[in-house]
C-alpha cells in the first residue's frame, strides 16, 4: 500500500494555509498538467469521487489519490514538498510564490525519493533529512 510523508518545507507551507483557511484537504490526480502537483482545497469545497482513496495524512490534513492513480502507484511512497512557483489555479498554494510537488520512491531496499520533471528524474536534494508524516 502506498503512503504519503511530507517534508519540513511542506509542513511548513501547510501550516501557513491552515491559518488563513482553516482545515484542508489534498487530492493527488492523474491530470495532464498538474499531475505532479497535488491540489490543496479547503475541506469539503472538492467533491471526492466513488473511487478516489484517502492514502493518510499529512500535517494532520486527509490526502486522498483518485483511484486511477493509485492503481498506478499504489506500490510506491509519496512524499509531498515545496518547489519555487504557483500552484494549480484552484488550489491554496497558487499565489504563495511556493508549490506543493509529489516526489515518489518506488518500494525498493533503498528510498530514492524523486519526481518526474521535464522528463527528467530528480533525487531530492536533502535525502536522508528528517521526515514527518
């Protein structure tokens, strides 16, 4: 089964928009275009879909995944951080200057956190610095 961590950063800018808003939510989509980035909405304001799977928490906030998606990465871990730029045009992050990104470690013997950008694999540059669920 898939989890979801976030890193300091993430925590972080979480933090900051639960004090403007109040209690979140993030959905983590399969989209064209913001597939990497998972959405934050205020709780309750996105309508979850039959098939769409709260993977746990972060920040104390549920993360749910469309069923699609999990298919796909239901053997993987997700660790969601902070990138420089704005985020979806619908989520909380948009206009922070900062954006959530999903990075992801396939299960392996190791943990090789990346994202997929430009095509490109990245590793995260702080591997191995403290995680919080």
């Amino acid at each position: 089964m898939a989890t979801v961590s976030a890193t300091p950063a993430a925590l972080a800018l979480l933090a900051e928009i639960v004090a403007d808003h109040g209690a979140v939510m993030f959905h983590q989509s399969g989209g064209c275009c913001d597939g990497s980035s998972p959405m934050c909405y205020p709780q309750g304001e996105f309508r979850l879909g039959a098939h769409d799977v709260l993977l746990g928490e972060i920040g104390g906030m549920p993360f749910y995944i469309s069923g699609r998606q999990y298919e796909v990465w239901q053997h993987t871990d997700l660790l969601i951080d902070v990138v420089p730029g704005r985020g979806g045009m619908f989520s909380l992050d948009n206009g922070r200057e900062r954006r959530f990104l999903t990075r992801f470690a396939r299960r392996t013997t190791r943990r090789s956190w990346c994202t997929r950008q430009d095509s490109n694999l990245w590793p995260l540059p702080s591997e191995g610095s403290a995680l919080s669920s």
